[in-house]
C-alpha cells in the first residue's frame, strides 16, 4: 500500500538515475572485456561501476532524508 501523502520522487532523483546509467555502461564494457580476456579492462570497469553505484547510493540516502 502506497502512501498518497508522500512526495512520489525527490531532488535529484534524475542525478541518481544519470549515475545508475553510466555504472550500466560500465557493466556493459565488463562484460566485453571479460568475453576478450582483458582482465586489466575488466578491473577498470568494475570499479568504474562501483563508483558510480556507489554515488548513486549516497545520492540516495541523502535524497531520502
């Protein structure tokens, strides 16, 4: 059951969703560099990844308080 007296989306959602994005580009480069063998390019895409995820995540927290 959803609350109707809650705002539906907050600021900088659509910062969030830019963020989410480009850890899917990231995840998409991993996965081609997995499928040519290039560890190097899958570490730097990995973490790539995670780092955006993890600004997503903060933007999250922040914009939820």
């Amino acid at each position: 059951m959803t609350d109707t007296k809650r705002p539906r989306s907050f600021a900088g959602a659509a910062e969030l969703v830019v963020h989410a994005e480009a850890a899917t580009d990231h995840l998409k480069k991993l996965c081609a560099a997995c499928a040519d063998g290039d560890k190097a390019a899958a570490r730097r895409s990995l973490r790539g990844a995670i780092s955006e995820l993890q600004v997503a995540q903060a933007m999250l927290r922040t914009g939820l308080d």
